[in-house]
C-alpha cells in the first residue's frame, strides 16, 4: 500500500459561485488527486506519494499561486531535477 501524502490549501477565498466551481473543475482535472476533503477553512489534496509528472506539480503550482494559498513550499515534497525550477 502506497502512502499518501496530504496537501493543505489554504485560506480558501472565492469571489464569486463561477471562480469556485471553476476551482473545483481544475482541481478534478488533475489525475493524481486521490480525493478532496474540506476541513473546516482548509482544502485537503490526497495524493499517493508515487513521483508526480510535470504537469501535475505545474497545475498545483499554478493553483497554490493564482488562488494565493499559504504554505507553497509544502509541494516540494513531489520536486525533482526536472521541476525543481518551480521552486527556486
């Protein structure tokens, strides 16, 4: 059984029902989210801990800056040599 790791996004702030929705729609898009959870104010991302493609670290990125989560240095848990200029 793989482990999972767990991605906090937070503080979850919308400014209207359509940039919500159009959230959730990005967020379900990405393959490797094992399933959301909403814990009170924060965002739960499930993830296995298995190697992440590019993609799927450039869309949490994108997400963790175009929303303006706390904590982005929490997705350096998938970097490697390949997307570690995400991160510098």
């Amino acid at each position: 059984m793989n482990k999972e790791v767990i991605i906090i996004a937070t503080p979850l702030r919308f400014y209207c029902t359509h940039d919500e929705e159009a959230f959730f729609e990005w967020l379900n898009k990405i393959p490797d989210i094992i399933r959301i959870q909403g814990v009170g104010k924060e965002l739960h991302l499930y993830f296995d801990a298995k190697e992440k493609s590019l993609e799927v670290i450039r869309s949490l990125y994108g997400a963790f800056k175009r929303y303006k989560f706390k904590n982005i240095d929490q997705l350096k848990i998938f970097m490697n040599k390949e997307n570690k200029y995400l991160f510098e």
